[in-house]
C-alpha cells in the first residue's frame, strides 16, 4: 500500500530530526513525506532541507500563518499546505506530529491492518510520554480514540468524512463521521509512539474555551457536552480546565456558532456517545 504522510511543523528543530529518522528506518518506508514549516523561528526548516537532501521522498512546504500555538484550524491550514503539493496516487494519507519517534515496524503493521480488513477506515498505535526515566502511556490515549497526533486514514474513508475540518475538535470528529459512515477504527496497543512533547505543552491561553466550543460544533448537547468535559479535565487532572469548557461551550451556544456536522450525523453522535457511556456503566 502507497503511504503519503503530511507533517505539520512549528519551532520543532528540536524534535523533527528524531522523527524523520524514525521514518527513514521504517521496515516499510513511504512513499512520500511532506513537512509543512508553519511559520517557524527556530532551525525546523534548516533540519528538514538536510532530511530532504538525504531522502528525495521527503520535501518541505514553507508557510506563514500565527506564532500563537492553537489546536485546531493552525495545524489543520498546515496539512493542507501540504497535502496540496501531493497527486492522488495514494492508498494511505497520514497526517503526523513533528514530536514523534516510530517504532520501526509502525508503517508495515498499519498496512497490514488496513489490508485485512477493506472496511477499516482509520488506523494507529498508541503514545507515550517520558516520566523520569521510564516511558508511560499518555494520559489522552485509549483504545477507542486515535491521536490527533498520529492520524492514518484509509483513501476512501478520507474522502467520505469530507477531509479534516479546520476547527478544534477535527481529531474527533473524523473519528465520529467515519463510523457514520460505516467504518470502523482500530488502536494497536503494541505499537508504541514515544511523543516528546505531550500534547497541550506549548498551546496559547487563548485556546482554552476552545475545547467546549467544539463540544457544541459537535452537536452535543449540555449533558452530554458537560460529561464529556468532566471526562477531559479529569484526564488532565484540572477543575480549571472543567470551568473553562463549560464556558466555552455556553459561549458557542448563545451565539449558535456553525456546526461541524449535520442534524443527522449530530443525531448518530449523540446516540453513540450515549450508549458508550451506558456500556461502561453496565461493566
């Protein structure tokens, strides 16, 4: 299977060189690499050109957008940057972190998923962080949720979610349309992704309502939205965090921001996270 792989990159000279080396080393390499340098202070673009001069299948895309690091609509305008420069000869399209070292089977045991199973829309391991001198499972990771950080996507269930939407919250709501539309996800817990900068490490403070906006973009409505932030800030270990997504959700509410999704897939949401809550609390 032919794997495009588009990584987003903000003053990460300090961590892409150990990603791109893990790449390189994959018993299945891919067939093309994209580093998108999103407006970058730091040495990011210097290391990636010496990548690519080493590996013709790895290029760099220079764009500017904000120094602020927000989840949401900043990475996914740099995936696209990327994934523009790309043709349409792919089975794969990934969209990766610059903070990640692979092991060096990911690729070849990612297709060997998505060939067993011609149903299977979306595809990843798991991540782990560095605590002292062990290697710990990252608070945000499960097994029925892929990371936004390490995103494989069948071809056709890419196109039939209509791509990544370009607002926080795109990392599930990828997930959710494409059970919608019938596929299904699988998590390898045994393949283990160290990530050296935990997710959230660098965001700005202005992205901290953003969270519960996208709760309500996703059709949620308040008690559901409001358990699900629980969930969140429990994870994260922060009251604070709970406050703050509530208030974005509220905000997002009174003044009726768009929807990500329509009434009928907002319906088939709201009824799978229903019955995922009932089904833990039948366990």
């Amino acid at each position: 299977m032919t794997i495009y792989i588009v990584i987003p990159a903000h003053n990460e000279a300090k961590f892409i060189e150990l990603t791109l080396k893990s790449l390189a080393q994959q018993t299945l390499r891919p067939k093309k690499v994209v580093v998108v340098n999103d407006n970058s202070t730091d040495h990011t673009e210097a290391v990636v050109n010496r990548f690519s001069k080493q590996h013709s299948w790895i290029s760099l895309v220079n764009t500017t957008s904000t120094n602020n690091h927000i989840p949401g609509a900043k990475v996914i305008n740099a995936f696209y940057k990327g994934f523009e420069t790309l043709d349409n000869n792919y089975d794969i399209i990934c969209k990766f972190d610059a903070d990640l070292i692979f092991p060096k089977n990911y690729l070849h045991t990612l297709t060997s998923h998505f060939t067993k199973n011609n149903r299977l829309g979306m595809c990843a391991g798991f991540c782990y962080i560095k605590k002292g001198s062990d290697w710990i499972i990252e608070n945000l990771t499960n097994k029925n949720h892929i990371r936004g950080a390490l995103k494989a996507y069948r071809k056709a269930c890419f196109i039939e979610i209509g791509q990544l939407k370009k607002t926080m919250g795109w990392d599930t709501a990828d997930e959710l349309l494409a059970q919608y539309y019938g596929w299904s996800l699988k998590t390898d817990e045994n393949l283990k992704v160290k990530h050296l900068k935990p997710t959230g490490t660098n965001y700005n403070t202005s992205s901290k309502y953003l969270q519960g906006q996208a709760l309500y973009k996703l059709r949620f409505r308040f008690w559901l939205a409001f358990l699900s932030a629980l969930k969140l800030a429990y994870k994260k270990k922060s009251v604070r965090l709970f406050r703050h997504y509530i208030i974005g959700y509220l905000h997002a509410f009174f003044t009726s921001e768009d929807f990500m999704i329509s009434k009928a897939q907002g319906a088939f949401v709201r009824k799978l996270r229903w019955q995922g809550i009932y089904n833990k609390l039948l366990k």
